[in-house]
C-alpha cells in the first residue's frame, strides 16, 4: 500500500476539498492555501519565497502585495487576468531561457496544475495566510442526529459528504485491547477482560467502555506509556552522544515526567514548567528537575573543541526541539539564511536562540557525570534516609552541647599549667605524612633535585621550601596516596608566579602521566587526577584567582570517585567554587605509589617559583569541611591560649577546642567527638552518592545573541535580543519564562493544534496534520481542519486538560470502529482519510517487548528509578565507544522499555530495529519499515526468547488438556478465543513440536536454557521446549503484533 507521505499533494487535499463549508465545487473555487500555496512552495518558493537572500529577479510569490506589483509594464500576476500575467505566460513558454520553473532545476508543472493556476487568478488571485498561523477559533459543530460525541460529528459530516459509509463498532473485547494498548501501552489482563465484559452484560457498552476508560486513565501504567513519547520528543538519553558518548544522570526527570502525566499536570503547567521552571521566584526542587527537558540534547566532551561553536549547538538543539515539539514549525530551516517556505528570518531565528543562549554551561560536556548547571535531587526513600541521618548528626551535636559544660570546664583546667612544649600538634587523625621543612625535626631528609641541601627559607610556620623557577625539589615516594581511593592534602604555600607551573606533582614521566599534579594556569589554582592523559584525567580549577606572595592555606580532598565531583579545593579553610575542566577519570590510577612526589616541577608542565610549608598528606582519608577549618588556622593553639577564652573569636575557639580533645584523657569526651565525626562523614558520603539532575539555569550576565553569517559559529552578524516571528504575534517575551507563557497563551495558533495532533496520531496512528513536525507550507493540509480547531478550541477550554482530550478522542465512534476493511473502503479511501473504519497499526518495539514480559508473567512494574540494563548482544557498545555494555540481573532485566538505558549513539538494538527513535534528535512522528530482521528479532531476541519459554510453562500449568491451554494462551495473549481453524492448527503444531524435542533432547534443552529466569520443572523438558516455541509463534502472530 502507497504509503500517505509519499501521495500526490492532490490526492491529500481531496479530503481538505470536502470539508470545507462551500456550496461550489473545486471546479468552481479554488482556494489560496489549499491549491495554490503548495503548488507555489514546491516549485517557486526557493527562488521567490521569503528567503530575500536567494530571491531571484525580485519577485516574492508569497505575498500578494508583491506579486502583483507593477514590474515596470508588467506584473508576475494580474488578478482576474491569467493570460496577462507574467506567472502565466513563464510557466507556459516554449523558450527554455523564459520557462519557469527552470528547466535545470528538474521541477515540472504539469498541465492541470498550471491550468489550476490560471484559473486562480482568473478568479481573482485571493491569496490567504498559512492556516496554521491563523488564530484558533472554535467552530460550531455540524449537525448530526447519529453522533454522540463531538469529533463524530464532524466525521460524519465528512463521510456524508464523501458518500462514505462508516464501519460499526469492534467487538466489546477488541475495544478494550486496543484501548489498553493505546493508553497504557500494555494489554488488558485476563481479570481486567473479564471484568469488562461482565459490565458490558450488566451495564451496555458505553457504560462499560467509559469507566474501563477512566480506569486506564488512572492507572500509573498510563504516565509511563505517555512518558514514553515524550522521551522521543525530548531526545532523552542516558549518554551524551558523540564520539566518547559517555554516561549522564538524568532519569529524575523521566521520574517527574510520569509523574505529571499521571497526575494529569495541565499542559500549559507542563509546557511552562519544563521550558522555565528555574526562572520563578523561588523555583522548588521539582520545577528545577522539570527543566532537565532541555538539558537532555547532545552534549559533546571532546577535548579540544571550539566552546563557543558547542555553546551554540547547544542553543540550536533547543530552539530547534521547542520549536518543533510546541509549534510544529522548522524553524531550524532559517539557521543559514531566511526560511525559504515559511515567513522566518534568519534573524527571527537567532532570536529564539537568544532565550536559550544564557545557559550556565561551559560548551563543553563533563566525561561520565552530569555537566553544570545541575542539583542533587533524592528520591523520596533517599530524602528520608537524608533526613534520618541529619537527625542523627543532631543529636550528635546535641549530645556535644549536653556535654558542653563540663567539656569547657574540663577544657579550662587543662589550659591553666599548659605547658606549650608537651602539646600534641592538631593532626588531624589518618595523617601519613607530614613536612614541616624544619631541620631538626623532618621525617624524610628533604633536598633539592640537584642535590643542593636548600638554604633556610622563613615562613609563618619556621623554615619552608622554596623553589626559583628552576630548580625542585624531590620528597620521594608517598605510597598509599593514589590507588587507594578517598585521600586529602592540605599545605601552606605563597606563589612567586600564577600564571603558569606546577606547585606539586607525582604524576608519571611517561605518555599516561599517571598520578596527580597541582599547578597554576593564569592565575587560577588547577588540581588533575589522572589515570590516562587525556582520555582518563578528572580536572577541577577555582574560579578565583590568586595574588603573588601572600600566604595561604591549600586543602585538596578527594572522595575515592576519582571524578570531578569529588574533588573540592578549600582557600584558607573555606570551600572554593570550582570549573570542571575535564572529567574523563573513570578508574584510579594503577600504580600504587606513582612517581617521586616533587615540588615546584612537572616533566610535562615545567617549573614554578614560590614558598611551600606544612605540607601534610592523608592518603586513606577525605577530611570535612571542619577539619580543613581547623588545620587551615594559622595560629597555634599555643598561642592562642594566651588569649582570653571570653576574646577569642570563633575559629579560636574551635581550633582550641579540637587542640583540647586531642590531647585529653577524657574517653567520654573523645567518644561524643567520634560519634560526631561518624556521623557527619556517613552524612556526607550518603549525601555524595545521592543522583543528580542537569538542570536550565541562566548565567546573571547571560550572553549576547548575534545572527551568524550562514549559520557559523564565529561569523557575528548584527545583534538579535530576544523576540519570536512576527508573522506569530505582536507580543515580544522578553525572556524565557515569558517566552514559555507565550507558548501556552490561549491567543498562539499552534501550540494547541499541534498537541491535540499528535494525541490524535497516538490514537489513530496518523495525525489530522500528516507531518506534525512541519505545519508550514512544506508540511500537509489538516485531512479535518475545523475539526483540529475545534479539537484545540475545546483543548484550552478544559484547561489544557491532557486525560480529559484522551477520553473524549477514545469515546468517539470514530475510535471505536471495526477495522474490517471492505471492498468499497479500500478502493475509495485506501488511506482512511475519511474515518469510516477503524486504522490498524503495527505495535512499536517498547509496547511488543513490554507486552511479551507482562504475558509471560516477567514483568516487573516498579516505577521510576535509575535505567536498567536488559539483555543486549555482546560487544555491541565496543563498535561504538570504549565503554561496555554489562547485563543486568533479577528484575533489571524485566521493567518495562521506558527504563532501558539508552545509548545514544547506539540504541537497543532490539528496540532499534524495531523502529523506535535513536534520541540523537527529538522526534514526533513514528516511524515503521518493514523487514526481516524485526521477525528474526520476535523469535530470537533473548528478552522475547525467554519471554516465550516462562509463557509456556504458564500455557502447560492452565490444564493438562491440549485445547484447553491453547485457548487459555489466546485469551491471556489476543484476549479472545481461537478461532476452530486456529486452534486445530495449533494443536497439531503442538504435538509437531513435541516430536521434534523428543528426537532431539539436546535442542529442547538448548531452548530452555534461554534467559536468567528460574525454570519451572513441574512439566517434562520435551513439554516444555514445545510451549516455548508454540509460545513463541503466538508473540509472531500478525494480530499480536498490531494493534486492531
């Protein structure tokens, strides 16, 4: 069957003719949009469209005021005259110098074409706006005393005009699978079956069928069946494509997507949560979660990429899905030059990028974690647990004030005879070790790299290690410190240079550089970890910038990811905001020890001048936020204990307080300090482990937009603030959250047609607009347009009311139809343009895996959660990265398709060769091929193989009786009984199966060893290998395979 898409735009338009409320025929009429527009925009417009760039011999065929102007004697068209149009006289000449379209351009017009032209203009030439862009008014409904609901009045109306007539309705159990189906993406159980037709006895159909639809509404089945498409339109995936296509975080969002669909959030809440949720006053944490719908666009992490080109990318990706997903335009059409079919500039185009343009991201993704902006979002058990431990660092706390009292007394009498050369130093417990530069008193006999002992070099602490510039010095090996995981190293230090060199490094001297190296680079303070440069490297760098020659205290703590997130840089005791540089590190470095630890030098940096002392290193310890405080204090609490206890201020009296408990005897007071250190670093590491989200969040400056000279990123052309297309309103959204609002407005001709298209499309397996990406020139006219008016009327009526849209489309007789084509409906309407019978459509590859796992009794319907990772083909990830695909185990392997991590540059392959979209961009319509290898991939996959074995065993546990448990097998699977051809084929094959297995043990053996799940051994293995495939031809069914 001719596929719709690629049908002459005459034979689409035919429904759009007997629509349209006029008592003269198509002979008779002819209407701008509707006839001549497409003729104009597929043979004119890319030389006399909008594009003024492109636009040849200055004549604009778009707009009638232009193409009736004068051109000197002349006009291209003279309305009520064809023969004296210009328009006319071109596309008739005989002279190819004169012939429009040009002869090299391969486009032809064919003789009724140009005659509907003429005639046109002999009419008058009336042109009239793009339909799409003209304000949504809600029609009146045609009158009918056979329909019921709206929407079945104006299909009645059509089919009374087309001398149509409308098919009755599918049987009771047909209705309810292909409503289970279509809502909830999986198909009614046997008790659901049983108890729909026993209301259909007991109540009618309607009845019945209404409250099996408000059940399915209701059900959380039916968020995770919409989150679905909307995952296609929003590009998620769980990697950020490009060549390394490396992890990301983001299925809090998908989480929040369920949600709202399943507590039926209206739209418009919907729309301006996800595209400016972090813009309100006091964002919460949802409506920040909310706005991961626009960070989940490529993201690209190369190293040596141009940022600002990939901060546009970016910018486009969104633009671009928006414009898409919310107004069915192609706007993207318009990056290069002035769209060519559409009323966008180039410049309109670039100010749609300026809302998306002042994202706080550097342009370049983060390796293997979520890239900036993003927040820690918990789940509810995971807050819970938060809030558990912070009650218990509480009462830590508490039990410390408790003991306040008698610890301060305690404290005082201590410090009275403090004797200052019998006071224990604040180490800190897990330091390993420590240099203080003093001569008299070192661990490890320090000396310069050229073997010089360095001259005595005053600090604030005593003596310390100087460097010149070009000389290092060399602490030898600090075992333990990488490979070990979580370590800290804190130092005083005063830099003779910032703008370059390394102040401490270990790092190998080879290609891999493996350990650590702290340098400066423009006079920021940067700290690598590496396993492998530069595919292996996590890098973080302060934001602040730092003087030459004053002192202050460094602390570096790593938490054992050895990834970005885990590295914090404290300045003097506080926490520093850091850029992530690189963050490619997945795995600790190899080698135990690394090289020497040297100072003021690296192979592969060079060397560094300045001042470094108290250099200590906790090779098995990340140190809190409190303990880099204390050691950070540059007073000793020698000194500090000639001050007044009632004078000290308050990092005094912490540093004095911990000098007390380090140096008392007091057990009890030792242990409330230990409970209280445990407690806060369980907090901490809990806290580290929690997900997080990327989210939108706009810099305070933001950056200036600019049109780019053919679309590249480094060619500005003229400024372009904020503003949307013209030829959409007079209303200008000076920001995103206005822009968002905008969207929504109930005065936008779009944003409600191309939602309600789309529901309309998941129902009825094509759109009233066939292209519900492109409702431009170049997309198709509305098979019903008062009816998509009235459909987006009625939408924004009920407050964007998504379930309440969905119950009125599957209540329609419409809807409900049989799906037995005949004779006459085939020939006259081959495509169903017209409704009288119901559509079918093959199942997509998440609903046909889904329901393969929920018949055989293996799906595990929890909801939300972290992606899984179901059986996939080995090696399959190695031809595309260097990451590798592990397969999950126990109930991973059997959530429904929804949560199956996505690889976006390699999908499922099961899912991919199904037909579902790749999520490299966003995609709205579905699409369907035909191939062998879907076949291959029901009887083969692993997930569907063990799927038809564990529905086997369920087959041979109904009855001991043959008949019996094929009958059983067609009502769990098709929810109807077979047929009497059905089952004696069945039947027979069944015992054909069970010949072969008992031939050939070893084969049935080979079937039933598919998949992790437990065998049931209650029946004999030749039993059970015959259900298996006999299980396996019911999945293959064609009937199973669609959706009737």
């Amino acid at each position: 069957m001719q596929r719709l898409s690629s049908l002459p735009r005459h034979v689409l338009f035919w429904c759009w003719v007997v629509l349209q409320s006029t008592s003269v025929s198509m002979a008779d009429e002819f209407r701008f949009n509707r006839d001549i527009r497409p003729l104009f925009s597929d043979t004119c417009f890319q030389c006399h469209g909008p594009d003024s760039n492109t636009r040849e011999a200055g004549l604009r065929l778009d707009q009638r005021d232009a193409a009736i102007d004068d051109l000197g004697g002349y006009a291209a068209i003279v309305p009520g005259n064809a023969s004296a149009s210009e328009v006319v006289q071109r596309i008739n000449s005989e002279d190819p110098d004169l012939l429009m379209p040009p002869p090299e351009s391969g486009l032809v017009l064919r003789e009724k074409q140009k005659q509907k032209l003429a005639d046109w203009i002999d009419q008058g030439a009336a042109y009239e706006r793009h339909w799409a862009f003209e304000p949504i008014i809600r029609p009146d409904l045609p009158k009918s005393s056979r329909a019921h609901e709206p929407i079945d009045a104006f299909i009645l109306d059509a089919l009374s005009t087309a001398n149509l007539k409308p098919l009755g309705l599918a049987t009771p159990r047909t209705q309810l699978r292909r409503v289970s189906l279509d809502l909830t993406g999986l198909p009614p159980t046997l008790e659901e079956m049983s108890v729909f037709l026993t209301d259909v006895d007991s109540d009618g159909i309607e009845i019945a069928f209404e409250n099996a639809v408000d059940r399915l509404l209701q059900s959380p089945r039916y968020g995770e069946r919409m989150a679905w498409q909307w995952m296609e339109a929003a590009r998620y995936a769980d990697t950020d494509g490009y060549q390394n296509d490396g992890p990301r975080e983001m299925w809090r969002w998908r989480d929040w997507v369920i949600d709202a669909y399943n507590a039926n959030l209206p739209f418009d809440d919907f729309t301006i949560l996800q595209l400016a949720g972090d813009q309100f006053p006091d964002p919460s944490e949802q409506d920040l979660i909310a706005t991961g719908f626009n960070r989940n666009n490529r993201y690209n992490s190369e190293e040596g990429i141009p940022i600002d080109e990939f901060l546009l990318e970016n910018a486009v990706d969104r633009v671009d899905t928006t414009a898409t997903v919310w107004m069915g335009i192609t706007v993207g059409c318009a990056r290069c030059h002035d769209h060519k079919y559409d009323p966008f500039s180039q410049r309109e185009y670039y100010q749609l990028i300026d809302y998306f343009n002042d994202v706080a991201e550097s342009g370049r993704a983060i390796k293997l974690v979520n890239s900036e902006p993003w927040i820690k979002t918990p789940t509810d058990a995971q807050r819970t647990k938060l809030e558990k431990l912070d009650r218990r660092v509480a009462t830590c706390l508490d039990n410390m004030h408790d003991a306040e009292e008698e610890i301060a007394e305690a404290q005082q009498i201590w410090e009275t005879p403090l004797d200052p050369p019998s006071l224990s130093p604040i180490m800190i417990h897990g330091l390993d070790h420590y240099f203080h530069f003093d001569a008299s008193n070192e661990r490890v006999a320090i000396k310069r790299a050229d073997g010089i002992h360095p001259a005595p070099s005053t600090s604030p602490f005593g003596n310390s290690a100087v460097v010149s510039g070009n000389d290092h010095y060399n602490l030898g090996k600090i075992p333990g410190l990488i490979g070990n995981g979580r370590f800290s190293i804190a130092f005083w230090m005063s830099p003779g240079q910032t703008n370059t060199g390394v102040v401490l490094s270990n790092e190998q001297a080879n290609t891999k550089r493996e350990g650590i190296f702290i340098e400066f680079v423009d006079g920021h303070l940067r700290w690598n970890i590496n396993s492998r440069w530069i595919s292996g490297v996590s890098t973080i760098q302060t934001k602040r910038t730092f003087e030459i020659g004053k002192w202050m205290h460094i602390a570096l703590t790593n938490d054992g990811t050895q990834r970005a997130r885990g590295m914090k840089i404290h300045v003097d005791g506080e926490p520093q905001d850091v850029e992530v540089i690189r963050n490619t590190n997945s795995n600790r470095p190899k080698r135990n020890h690394g090289a020497d630890m040297l100072i003021g030098f690296s192979k592969h940096v060079g060397h560094w001048k300045g001042q470094l002392d108290e250099l200590r290193f906790y090779s098995s310890r990340t140190l809190s936020a409190d303990e880099v405080e204390l050691i950070a204090c540059a007073e000793t609490p020698e000194s500090i204990a000639t001050v007044p206890p009632a004078q000290r201020t308050e990092r005094q009296a912490r540093v004095m307080r911990a000098a007390y408990l380090a140096n008392t005897d007091k057990a009890e007071h030792e242990r409330l300090l230990t409970e209280l250190q445990n407690a806060q670093t369980e907090r901490t590491k809990f806290w580290d482990s929690l997900p997080t989200t990327m989210i939108m969040q706009d810099l305070p400056e933001g950056r200036p937009s600019f049109v780019r000279t053919r679309g590249v990123y480094d060619q500005l052309g003229e400024p372009a603030p904020a503003g949307v297309p013209a030829v959409l309103t007079t209303a200008q959204p000076t920001n995103r959250l206005e822009f968002a609002r905008w969207l929504v407005d109930g005065q936008h001709p779009l944003t409600a047609r191309v939602t309600v298209n789309r529901y309309w499309q998941m129902l009825f397996g094509r759109g009233l607009v066939n292209t519900p990406e492109d409702f431009g020139s170049q997309g198709d006219l509305p098979t019903h347009p008062e009816m998509l008016d009235w459909l987006a009327s009625d939408f924004m009526d009920r407050g964007w009311d998504i379930k309440a849209t969905l119950k009125q489309m599957v209540m329609s007789d419409a809807y409900r139809r049989s799906s037995n084509v005949t004779k006459s409906h085939l020939e006259r309407d081959p495509d169903n343009l017209f409704y009288a019978r119901a559509s079918r459509k093959r199942l997509p590859g998440n609903v046909l895996r889904d329901q393969a796992l929920m018949v055989s009794g293996l799906l595990v319907e929890e909801r939300g959660g972290p992606s899984v990772n179901p059986y996939q083909p080995a090696g399959l990830w190695k031809e595309a990265s260097n990451f590798t695909y592990k397969v999950g185990k126990g109930d991973e392997l059997y959530r429904r398709s929804l949560y199956t991590y996505w690889k976006r540059t390699l999908s499922p392959p099961n899912m991919a060769l199904l037909d579902t979209a790749d999520r490299e961009w966003c995609s709205v319509k579905p699409r369907q091929t035909n191939t062998p290898l879907q076949s291959l991939t029901l009887l083969n996959d692993e997930t569907f193989a063990e799927a038809a074995r564990k529905f086997g065993e369920l087959i041979l546990s109904r009855s001991t009786n043959d008949d019996e448990r094929i009958a059983y097998a067609f009502h769990r699977l098709l929810g109807r009984a077979p047929t009497d051809d059905e089952a004696s084929i069945l039947t027979d094959a069944f015992a054909s199966y069970r010949d072969t297995f008992t031939r050939s043990p070893e084969q049935a053996k080979a079937v039933l060893s598919i998949g992790q799940s437990e065998s049931d051994d209650d029946h004999s293995v030749v039993d059970r290998a015959a259900a298996t495939v006999l299980a396996n031809v019911l999945f293959n069914l064609e009937e199973a395979t669609t959706r009737d």
